[in-house]
C-alpha cells in the first residue's frame, strides 16, 4: 500500500529550485499538499523555477476541513505549515515533509514523522537516485534557502562528502 505523504511550501519549492522535484515521485509515488501550500508556491509565479502544481498528476491538493485548528495553530505556525500539520491528523498521513523548526518540533510532539528536504535528498542519494548532495546544497542557497554552516556539515558528513 502506498503511503500517504503531506508537503509543506519549503520542500516543494526547494526541490523546484534545484530542478528535482521528481526525486519526491520516486521517493513516494505521490505526495499531498494543502490548499494553503498550493496558493503560497502560486504567489510564486514569478520565480524562474515557478510550476503549477495542479499540471502535476502525481501532486494531489487538498483542503483541510478543520478551519478552527488552522486558525489556532497560525498563532505560532505559518499557515502552510498550519494546515499541513492539521491535513496530516485529518488523513493520517505517513510522513510528513517540513522544514521549518517550529512546524517540525509541533509535528513530533502530535506523533507525525517527519523530513526535511534535505533528509529525502540523503535517502535518494543512499537509493542511488542522485551522485552528489553538495551541488545540490550550492543552488538551494543561491535560490535564497537559508542553510547554517553547522547543517551543510552535517548533511555533507552524513552524504560522506567530506
């Protein structure tokens, strides 16, 4: 049975920006955003990297139905990651892909599994579905993907890139 995998905005537009976004079929066969994250990679149409995800059949959009949660976790979560958080109860999804800090810690504390993009990029590469994180990691940030040097350590030891 497949699973079911919910996105948040960064994810989606990081893999759009380093041109991999088929590295997320091959991982999972299908993902699920919600409506929230498709208006937010909208309002970046004019981004060079920009794809409407409603031409992607493999990419499933998704409203939440629980509004009164969604409000309440914008209290200290984008609204991306608010209805991402509250798609994944509603669904009772497998995964869900989240960069930011805050939406992940809320997502361990509900009992979701989570990933980062840069987490799936490291499965790939131990899949044998990309050579090399590092490049990789160079366009992220020249696409504004605000990376520590202590991460790019650490993903690059993990990739055994250094």
């Amino acid at each position: 049975m497949p699973r079911l995998i919910i996105s948040n905005t960064t994810p989606i537009i990081t893999f759009l920006g380093i041109e991999k976004l088929h590295l997320l079929e091959k991982m999972y066969e299908s993902i699920v955003v919600p409506y929230e994250v498709y208006l937010e990679i909208e309002a970046g149409k004019d981004k060079p990297f920009y794809t409407d995800l409603k031409k992607i059949d493999w990419i499933k959009i998704e409203k939440v139905k629980n509004k009164e949660l969604v409000e309440h976790l914008t209290t200290f979560l984008d609204k991306g990651e608010a209805e991402a958080t509250v798609l994944a109860e509603e669904l009772q999804a497998d995964l869900l892909l989240l960069d930011e800090r805050a939406a992940r810690n809320y997502a361990n504390l509900k009992g979701y599994a989570c990933s980062g993009s840069f987490g799936v990029l490291l499965k790939a590469k131990q899949k044998g579905l990309i050579s090399e994180i590092k490049p990789l990691l160079e366009i992220a940030q020249s696409n504004g993907i605000r990376l520590s040097k202590n991460l790019i350590e650490i993903i690059l030891r993990e990739a055994n890139e250094i």
